[in-house]
C-alpha cells in the first residue's frame, strides 16, 4: 500500500471506535459503583484518530466473548 493512500485511510478512518464489548465492560463496572472504564473511554474516544500507544489493547479485536455480543437498539 503506497504511504499517500494509507494516510487518506487513516485520516477517515479512527483507530479507536466504540465497540459493543468495551461499553459492555464500562456497564458491568459501572453497575457495580465502579465508573473509571467510562472515564477512559471518554479519553480514549475524544481523539481517536490519534496514536494512543497506552490504549493499544482498545485497537486489538474483540475478546471471544464480545464477538458475538448482541445489543438491541430499541431499548
């Protein structure tokens, strides 16, 4: 891949995104009176287009559990 098109891809495209797994970990925490994984997050996600190398494991795939995690919309 030519650097000019991988630069384009990561300007449109973020390196962090809200992903079911990782808001589901921030409700079980915060359910239990624990609301610091909310506070990453909200870190994490206010630049996520930029090199977060402390938040590498938010950029990895989703454990096996949260790859088929199912959320409904209508609630």
């Amino acid at each position: 891949m030519d650097v000019a098109r991988a630069q384009r891809m990561n300007r449109a495209n973020p390196k962090y995104v809200l992903r079911n797994y990782l808001a589901q970990i921030a409700i079980d925490k915060a359910e239990a009176g624990d609301f610091s994984e909310i506070d990453v997050l909200r870190r994490l996600l206010a630049k996520p287009f930029d090199e977060q190398p402390e938040m590498a494991s938010y950029a990895a795939l989703p454990p096996d559990w949260g790859r088929h995690l199912e959320i409904s919309c209508s609630s």
